[in-house]
C-alpha cells in the first residue's frame, strides 16, 4: 500500500473499450452498475445553506484524473467478480469471492461514504451505495455457501478455515453497516434498531490486529452511535481529536474531524466543538505537510466547523438570543471568504477506502488486468496555503 492508502499499481494501461467487449455479459453490465454508482457521486454538493463542495480528486500520473480512477475502480470490481465465477477449485473459488466483496466495499463505495461522513450526501448516492452493497453481499453468501461446504467436507485445515471466517465475519460486518445507514426502514425504530444491531456487528472487526482495519471499525462504529444519539459512546470511539494521525491518514482525520464534532453533544457543548476544528484546520497543515491533500483536509474540517455554527445559530435564534446568532453567522461568513469563496466547488478531503482491505489481493494480480491507479490526492502542491495567521479567532465566543 502507499501512503494514500490506495494499492499502486504499475502495469501498462490498456484500452478500456478493448477490455470491456472482452467480458462476459453479465460483468459488463456489472461494470456499467458500478460505473454508475460511483459516477453519481462526481457532481458538487451544494445543498441548501452549504456551500458548492466536491470530494477532491484521486491523481493518476501526477494529474488530477477523477473519471480515469473511478473507470480503474468500477472495471476491477467488474473483473473480480467475474473471476470469482469463472472455473477454479473451490478453495480458490472463495478467495476470489472475498476479493471482490472486499474491493466493492472499499473503493465503489467510498465516494459515498466520503460524503455521508462530511454531509454533504447527493441525490443517488444512497441508491449507488445500496446497489454496490448488494453487489458485494452476493459476493459474501457464495463465500460463505463454499466455505461451508469445504468444511464440512474436512478439506480445510483449521488456520485456512479461521482466516477465511475471519475476513468473512469482518467485510459483512461492514455490509450491515452501510445497509443500516442507507437502505430505508419502515420506522424510526425499525431504523434505530437496524443501526444499533449493525455498530454492535462492528464488535468483531474493533481489536484487529491491523491498524487500518481497527480504525476504520472505529469510525464507522462511532458514526453509527452517534445516529442513534449516543454520542458519548461515540467520542470514545475515536481518537484524541490533536493526535497525530497514522496511515492511512484520510481515515485517520475524519475520525478527527467527527470526534470534534461530537463533542458539541446533547448538552450543547458548541464553542468547544467550534474551538477545537479551527485548530483542527491548523493541524492539517501540519500534518499533510508535502502532501497535495493538505488543503483539502483543512477545508472538511472548516466545512464541519461550518455546519456545527449553523447548527448553533438555530439553536440560538429558536431560544431567543439574535445577537449570539449572528456572531455564528458572521463566523459562517468569514469561513466561506477564507475557503469556500471560488468560482468552482471546493475540494475536500476523501476517505482512501470505506471498509478496509481484510484479504490480501495480489497488486501483480490486479495490475495485470489492465489499468493503473495510484494514491488518492488532490490539487497540486503549489495551491496557496490557507494560513492560520490568516484565519480569524474562531475559537473565542463573544
């Protein structure tokens, strides 16, 4: 893995078209569902009351590319699946399955999970999210049909079983996860429940021995809590909001960013959320320094900050105090003339994956089915900093 978090690939690019044709029926129309699902996720967001954002672009050969990767991302999970359902042993059969569950999961999926995190969700992408989900469940079940009749057949030693169990449990802990954040219930209950069900799922997958696999349980466990108003629960979760984060460091600063904005809180704890994502948007500075994704980072946590003083101001204008609601409107001003004042959307800060890499797929292996990728980043590193000399007090309250 480098150090976006994305697998780097360094075969040659083949002609898409050509591939394409190359395919069975079945995964080209699996190419175009994926495709699309991923495609719905490019336009901005400009939702009523924030301002016109996109989730920054993934570089191909020093370049900013979105399509070039989103095409890599919807062909591979294309050729995973079709090669889970071509002619192999049967052992074989169900590493080829868990691939493409995997690969569905992490990378088709995560443009929306980027934005669900930041609110900043589009029209479609619970309907993209949700025809992936159900992509990458199917996969799941001929994994586990398989896997069940290889043991109880005794063709398995016990380290090849548990492996093979273990990666099973964690990717559908995952699919419940995002089943229980997009797929619609019949009431707010049958919602609570399905979610609370889903962030105790995650249970499995929270003490992995594999860093970016905890963390990314983590983060996704924490949200869950939070949706169903357990915010405490929720701030434990993740990390200590001014550490450093580890690689990968996409998942790592989101957990940050949510574990400041948890800390608003049902008791209204809002200037010190407010306070600690201003110096949360130094911090990224730092952080990704010599990193092109070091703006992007900067601007998701001042986006949140934003969304957290709006949410203030309404809470101040319903209980009757006008003056203290419109410092947090003029604070919403003053962030939008220092990040969000451009002609075209804003770029922020994306996830490198939504559900972490549990199985090992083969770089050489994914290389060769014909085309390049490499990390996830954005603007050039020559974009002008945002400095914090620059910036207003954010973190004092009038």
């Amino acid at each position: 893995m480098d150090a976006g978090g994305h697998p780097a690939y360094s075969a040659r690019r083949a002609e898409p078209t050509a591939c394409f044709w190359e395919m069975t029926v079945t995964a080209r129309l699996r190419l175009l569902l994926c495709s699309v699902g991923i495609l719905l996720c490019l336009a901005a967001s400009a939702s009523a009351g924030q301002p016109a954002v996109r989730l920054a672009d993934v570089l191909q050969d020093g370049t900013a590319a979105p399509q070039a990767w989103n095409d890599h991302v919807a062909y591979i999970a294309a050729h995973l699946i079709e090669r889970a359902e071509s002619p192999q042993s049967p052992i074989d059969q169900v590493d080829r399955h868990l691939d493409a569950a995997n690969w569905i999961l992490s990378y088709t999926i995560e443009p929306m999970a980027s934005r669900r995190l930041l609110d900043i969700a589009e029209d479609g992408d619970a309907a993209a999210a949700l025809t992936n989900v159900a992509e990458a469940k199917r996969q799941l079940d001929a994994a586990a049909h398989q896997l069940d009749e290889l043991v109880q057949a005794g063709r398995l030693e016990s380290d090849e079983q548990w492996s093979r169990m273990n990666t099973l449990s964690g990717l559908s802990a995952f699919v419940a996860a995002f089943e229980s954040i997009w797929q619609e219930r019949d009431s707010d209950e049958a919602r609570r429940e399905a979610i609370s069900d889903a962030a105790y799922g995650l249970a499995v997958v929270l003490e992995d021995r594999r860093k970016d696999v905890a963390l990314t349980a983590r983060l996704w466990q924490a949200y869950l809590n939070a949706q169903i108003g357990k915010l405490a629960r929720a701030t434990e979760l993740l990390p200590e909001a001014m550490s450093k984060p580890e690689k990968p460091m996409g998942v790592g600063t989101y957990a940050r960013i949510l574990r400041c904005r948890y800390s608003a809180g049902p008791e209204g704890g809002y200037p010190v959320a407010i306070a600690l994502l201003a110096r949360l948007e130094e911090r990224c500075l730092q952080w990704f320094r010599d990193d092109p994704r070091a703006y992007p980072a900067q601007r998701a946590a001042a986006l949140v900050r934003r969304q957290v003083l709006g949410d203030w101001e309404k809470l101040l204008q319903d209980a009757g105090h006008p003056d203290r609601a419109e410092w947090c409107a003029d604070a919403i001003k003053r962030i939008d003339h220092v990040y969000f004042d451009t002609e075209t959307p804003a770029t922020v800060l994306r996830l490198e994956f939504a559900a972490p890499p549990m199985v090992d797929l083969d770089a050489a292996e994914v290389a060769a089915m014909g085309r390049t990728a490499t990390a996830p980043s954005t603007e050039p590193a020559t974009e002008p900093a945002t400095q914090p000399s620059t910036q207003p007090n954010h973190g004092e309250i009038e």
